[in-house]
C-alpha cells in the first residue's frame, strides 16, 4: 500500500469553546465522510457547523490536490485544541468591573482513503 500525505483542513479562532465543540467531534471520529456529514446535518449543537465547514474544506482538499473521491474517504483524527481566549469585563455593582472569558478554538479533521 502507498503512503499518503495527510489529507487535512485546519479551521482557526473559532469562537466556541473546545470541550463544547469535542463533544460533537467523538461523534464523527472513524466514520466515512458521507455518514460524518449526515450526523453533523442533524445534530441540534452549534458546534456542527464549523466542524461541517472544515470537514468539507479536508474533502476538497482531497479532491483538488490528491484526486480522490469524496465518497471513498474516511474521518481519520479529529480535534480541536484551544485558542486564545478573548477577555471583556461587564460593569457589576459597587463600580467593579467582572471578567467574561471568551474562548476560541482550533479545529483540526484528518482524513484518509478507504480501500
């Protein structure tokens, strides 16, 4: 069997936590491409969308670059690490200011060829 280059798409800064957006992603880890986007067509979390994005960035990849059909591609690794978090502060009582913390994540989907 031939080695292949990794078939990967990476999505950056993405403002939703990470342990929001792993839960959604151990969904689809293993799965061919078509099952993967049906789960995360109907799947209620808002986490789905940009998974979906970069999952379909990593089959044009494959499809552009290697020439593979997206049909005969499987989720190989999935995972999102975190990003950097933006930091606001929202006045509370007594003049003093609270901090909200907004986290950001990064979104990597690896995908292979099945045989």
């Amino acid at each position: 069997m031939v080695e292949v280059e990794n078939i990967k798409a990476v999505g950056k800064y993405i403002r939703i936590s990470p342990t929001k957006v792993r839960r959604v992603l151990d969904q689809i880890r293993g799965r061919s491409y078509q099952e993967a986007l049906m789960i995360l067509e109907f799947m209620p979390y808002r986490a789905c969308g940009p998974i979906w994005q970069v999952l379909n960035s990593a089959a044009a990849n494959s499809q552009h670059n290697l020439e593979f059909k997206k049909q005969s591609l499987r989720v190989k690794t999935v995972f999102a690490d975190q990003g950097p978090t933006l930091r606001r502060f929202r006045p509370r009582a007594q003049g003093r200011g609270y901090q909200i913390r907004k986290p950001t994540c990064h979104i990597t989907v690896i995908l292979e060829p099945t045989n």
